[in-house]
C-alpha cells in the first residue's frame, strides 16, 4: 500500500522512526516532509501535501504526525477527499477505517511512543471500510456537503 507522510518538528523524529517501519513492512512510503529537523517549522506545508498525495491516488492511506495531532488532522481534513482522524487508541484507529472509511491518521507523537505509535497505524492500515449502509449514507452526507454546501436534510420530526 502506499502511504503518504507528513509532520512538523513535533512529529519529525517519529515519522522518521515511522517511514523505516513502514518500508519493512512493506509499504511504499511517500514523504512529504520536513527532509529534516526545524524546531520552527510549521505542519501546514508539509500535512497539506500528505493530505493531497492521499485525495489524489485512489487507495492509497495518510499519517500526519504533530505533537498532539490535532492541528495535523484539522489541516488534512480541509483538503476536499480527504477524511482524517485523530487516533489515540488501537479502537479508534480501526473505527476510523471501518466505521468512517477514514483514509488519513492524525497521531500525536507527544501522546505515544514509537511502539504504540506503530500498533496505531498498523491497526489503521489493516482495517478495512465494513461498507455498512449505514456509515456509507452518513459518509454520502459529508460529500455531498463538502461538493456543494447544502446542509442533508434534517430527519423526519426534528
């Protein structure tokens, strides 16, 4: 599976542990970035890329690293195509995949060590989307919102 890469300082020396581990499992790694350490860089550049890599190659996955993930996730989730997700357990990596068909990870490489951090991601990448009805609507809904901006309807009586 390809995957695509991208940090800030926060993240830099856990997404250079991450692309090691990723190409002895056997992945094919894209890094978008930082080559190397700045301790004041800033992540857009760098996720923003990650995020575009993923929208644009059908299939492939996306890790973006900061301290805490949180603005890594809020910057990927604004490039149309792209659903991340903040992960901070095993669960919530797979429910990201399975239940959202979420196909960028945010982690925080403040939150986890190198070993949780690779048990995060390896849940990710090998959960698959279950394809229920009931999460395809609800991922059709968000499409449609962010192709057009007209809000779904509400549900009968609310």
């Amino acid at each position: 599976m390809r995957v695509y890469l991208g940090s800030d300082h926060a993240g830099f020396e856990l997404k250079e542990h991450l692309v090691s581990w990723l190409t002895r499992q056997g992945h094919e790694v894209v890094d978008a970035g930082p080559a190397g350490y700045d301790p004041v860089d800033d992540y857009p550049p760098f996720v923003l890329r990650a995020a575009e890599g993923v929208a644009a190659d059908t299939g492939s996955l996306g890790l973006v690293i900061g301290g805490s993930g949180n603005g890594e996730q809020i910057a990927a989730n604004k490039v149309p195509g792209v659903r991340a997700a903040l992960a901070w357990s095993e669960e919530t990596a797979r429910l990201a995949r399975q239940h959202n068909d979420a196909n960028v990870v945010a982690l925080g490489a403040r939150m986890h060590s190198a070993h949780e951090a690779e048990e995060l991601l390896g849940a990710f990448l090998q959960t698959p989307f279950s394809g229920d009805d009931r999460h395809s609507r609800r991922i059709a809904m968000l499409d449609g919102y962010e192709r057009s901006g007209e809000l779904p309807p509400l549900p009968d009586g609310a």
